[in-house]
C-alpha cells in the first residue's frame, strides 16, 4: 500500500521535530522533519537509536518540503530500529475485564458475550476506581478473592507489578502502508490502537509514536503461557508513522491527554470504528516506563506500548460471534498529534519474510560507509 507523507502526519507537523526512517534504494536511511523540510540524516547519523542517544537530530542532507514528499523509489518505514520493543498490557479497565473474559471463556468468542455482561456487573466498577498497587486494590483483591473472581490479568491490572512484556525482536517491526499480520491459524483475533513512548537506554522518554500490538485472542485466552505466540508473529507488530519529539510544542502531557482513533475497513463493506482514551488509563505513562526498565538494561533504548481500552465486541458475521479480522482489512489508526498509522491485514504465513536482521543491516551500513554513524 503506497502512503504519502503528507497522509501520514499530522496537521500541525510544521510546528513539531521528527523523526523516522525511510528504505532507500540503496538501504535504509534515518530521516527528520522540522519546519516543514525533509532531511536525510544518515551521513551524521545512519540509525534512529544512536541519532536520539546523541542527540544528533540536525544536519545531513535537504530532501525538500515535506508536501513534495520522499524521492522517487523511496517508501517509509516503522521509525525505530535499534530499540528493544517492550509492550505493557492490562493497563485500562476494560482491557483487564476482556483479557478475563478470553480466560473463562478459553479463547471462544461466542461464550464471550454472557460472561462478559456478569464480569461487568461484578467487578467493573471496582477496578475502575482503584490506582494499581494502593491499599484500596488490596482490599479489593481479597473480595474478590473470596467471591472466586480472582484472575491473574485482575492482578496486572490493579496489583502493584504492571504486566510488561517482550512484543517482537529487534528490527522486526513494520511501518505504515505495509502489511499486518495474524496468525493464519487464527479465529478471534483484533487490533489493539496504542501510544508508544521513545526511551533512550537510561529511560528518559524522548518522544511517541502509534502502533498496533495485534493480538489473538483464541491463543492467549487458551493459555496466557501462549502469549508469545498470541503477540510475536510476522509483521504482527505495526509502528508509525514518525517519532514526534518531545519539544515546547509537545510533551508527555500531550501523551497523557491523547485520544487514539481507530477505523477498520473491510473488504466486504464492514466499518469498525473505536477509541483509545489515554485518560482512562489506570498507570501513568512515566509509572510503565519505570516498570520497564526495572532491573534491565537497554543501550540502544526501547520502546513501550502503553496499552489500549479497545477490545472489539461489535458482531461481524454472526451474532454472538463478536469481531475478528478478514484478509484485507485496512486498519487506520490515528491522533491528533502523532498522524496516522495505516496497514493492511493479511496472513502472518502469506507476509513478507523478515530478512534484514541485525547482522544484514549492519552489513548494509558497512557497505554504504556508515557503520561508524550507528
């Protein structure tokens, strides 16, 4: 799918500084907007990770205006690539009610609708009203202990440990216009609308970005020993359009404030639209990024999937059924400040092989006389 810039960003991007990557004929190169000019950075700076970890964010070489767009036979790709991809789950009220639902329901989306009508009357409005980790989530915990409710995503959505896991390796993340992935095995599965913070290794948040942490819902409410299976699959991890940096202009309260807009297409006229509302979440963004980094170390950084309220319950093909994906799906996920993040849904079997890895990619730069940018 062919993306043009100008689609991509938002409609303030004259006033924002960003920054992303684009596949060049000769291979990838690292690209920044500010003032409305393209620029590529790659002679000063060939990787995202090490131009945010020096703060090396001008210079290079003038593209043009944005509004002219990339050079001919160049197409955007997800703005990260050094960075580990870490996401944060369960962290809103009706995720946590959904992900119990997939539990009980084991993975079966027509048993899903009545249990949810009694999970929403028992335990949706205490943890809606709890922070994580406090002695009111305690007390709670031990009601709901005491009345058989209990689930382990119950305590990663109000306990003191936030669920905080390993989405996709390194490098293999795509950008908007390319496909996205779900496994073709399958049957209940959705997109998941979210904010991604931009960390450098020692965990200062630098900048947001969109992404789609695709999830499959069969899988993991089977098990939630299959999360990695439900979460890393081919092109099953979407992230885009650009990194907006933090400036005078935008800040992690922008982050904070931000309404995340999602709408599905369907090759056979099916329209889904929801929302992501970031005030709604139960951790703050800074509290999941602590959680995060933890005990670990990340020295080309990190980026953090803050979690999503979105969990479709719209019918698609029969009642009770809920929704799931179809192949060619056009998902679009969109914030005022952030732009747009657009793929389309296919076969994580059927996907583009994921070749470049971290060895062929250093190649690549060795061979453009850029390893010494990184």
């Amino acid at each position: 799918m062919a993306v043009h810039i100008l689609d991509s960003l938002p409609a303030d991007f004259p006033h924002g500084h960003f920054i992303g990557r684009a596949q060049s004929p000769d291979g990838p190169c690292v690209i920044t907007i500010a003032d409305g000019m393209l620029r590529d950075l790659s002679s000063v700076a060939s990787t995202v990770s090490g131009a945010l970890a020096r703060r090396t964010l001008t210079g290079g070489t003038a593209i043009g205006p944005v509004e002219h767009g990339l050079p001919e036979g160049w197409h955007l790709l997800t703005p990260i690539d050094l960075h580990c991809i870490k996401a944060s789950g369960v962290t809103f009220a009706v995720s946590a009610i959904e992900r119990v639902i997939e539990e009980r329901a084991r993975g079966d989306a027509v048993r899903a609708t009545a249990i949810r009508a009694q999970l929403e009357d028992k335990i949706g409005s205490g943890i809606r009203t709890v922070v994580p980790g406090s002695k009111a989530a305690a007390e709670l915990k031990a009601v709901l202990i005491e009345e058989g409710m209990w689930s382990q995503y119950l305590e990663v959505a109000i306990g003191p440990d936030a669920e905080i896991f390993s989405k996709a390796p390194v490098l293999s993340a795509v950008g908007t216009g390319a496909p996205v992935g779900v496994r073709s095995d399958s049957i209940w599965n959705n997109p998941e609308p979210e904010v991604v913070l931009v960390c450098d290794a020692k965990g200062e948040v630098l900048g947001a970005t969109l992404g789609n942490d695709v999830n499959l819902r069969d899988f993991e409410g089977r098990s939630a020993l299959l999360l990695s299976k439900a979460k890393d699959n081919t092109a099953s991890c979407a992230i885009g359009p650009f990194i907006r940096l933090f400036d005078n202009n935008f800040t992690i309260d922008d982050v904070r404030n931000a309404d995340v807009e999602l709408t599905i297409d369907g090759p056979e006229g099916y329209r889904l639209e929801g929302r992501n509302v970031m005030a709604e979440i139960s951790r703050d963004p800074l509290d999941l990024v602590a959680q995060c980094m933890s005990e670990h170390h990340y020295p080309d950084g990190f980026v953090l999937f803050c979690g999503t309220l979105f969990a479709p319950t719209q019918d698609r093909d029969q009642p009770g059924a809920g929704f799931t994906h179809k192949v060619g799906d056009v998902v679009t996920i969109r914030s005022k400040r952030l732009g747009a993040l657009t793929n389309t849904v296919m076969t994580s079997r059927d996907a583009p092989v994921w070749e470049v890895g971290i060895a062929a990619f250093a190649r690549n730069l060795a061979e453009r006389g850029l390893i010494d940018k990184m």
